[in-house]
C-alpha cells in the first residue's frame, strides 16, 4: 500500500520510473496510535513525513504557554518540512489525533539525493516549495481567524 502511496503524490508528479525507484527505496513505513507524539517543537529535524491514513495535528507553542493547532492534515499531507530544508530543528510539534499510518524520509537522505540527482531533487523540491507555500497560506488564515475569535487585543512583545 505505501508504494502504491508514493506513486499517488502528486509531490512526484512527472518523475519516471527510475527515479520513483529511488524515492521508493527511501521512504520507510511508520505506524502512529492516537495521540501519539511525533515530534516536539524545537527537537532534531530528521524526516519529512506524510499522511497515508489518518490525522494528524501541527501545533506552535508560542513561550510555553498554551500550544495553538495551527492545522490539521490528512492522507496525502506533508508535514516535517524542516527537516527537507536542512534546518536543525522543527518549529511546530506534531501529534496524531488519530491512529494511521505515515511514510517518512530522512531529510540527510532528501538533501542527498539534490546531490547525485539534479533533476529528480529539483523536480522534489519545487513540489515541496508549493505544497509549503500553500500551507502557508492557509496557516495565515487560520490565525487571522485566531485573532478575530479571542486573541484580540492581546498584547504581542515586538508587534
């Protein structure tokens, strides 16, 4: 079924055979149970995952206080992008809100395949790029959203 996933990603749209062979061969399989924690904010970047069956929370816990769920993904999301990008740490947490099934890559394997295959990593990190920006635009309005039902008129050091 995962192999069956990865083919579906239209993360890897265009790539051929031989270099979904390769991407095969990179992903690994991950079980998630309920409430499960993934990932902590600001601990090691080392995969990027994503979501074969189930859900999945990424929350943002601003100075220790209480985490804000800034989304909530399902099959076929990607979530874990630090770690793609070279980053040292993640910025969000992650927790499975349901039980399923991820597929992850290492990020030093991800960086490493840019490395020896040009056109299959430039092919990856331009899907990457997109699935990332429109995220991000989707965050921006989950928290415009946030401020207008309850942040309101909360002061924000350097804002």
């Amino acid at each position: 079924m995962a192999e069956e996933f990865i083919e579906q990603l239209s993360l890897l749209d265009e790539l051929d055979e031989e270099e979904l062979d390769i991407l095969r061969s990179l992903f690994e399989k991950v079980e998630c149970k309920a409430e499960e924690e993934i990932f902590r904010q600001g601990e090691e970047a080392k995969y990027l995952y994503m979501v074969v069956e189930g859900k999945v929370i990424i929350h943002f816990n601003p100075k220790e206080e209480a985490a804000l769920v800034i989304s909530t993904l399902g099959k076929g999301d990607l979530f874990g992008w630090s770690a793609a990008l070279g980053r040292r740490t993640y910025t969000s947490g992650a927790m499975c809100a349901e039980g399923g099934e991820l597929l992850r890559i290492k990020g030093a394997d991800l960086r490493k395949l840019y490395q020896e295959h040009p056109k299959t990593g430039i092919l990856v990190i331009n899907r990457l790029a997109s699935v990332i920006a429109n995220r991000l635009t989707n965050t921006q309005d989950q928290v415009a959203e946030l401020l207008n039902h309850g942040l309101r008129g909360r002061d924000i050091p350097g804002g």
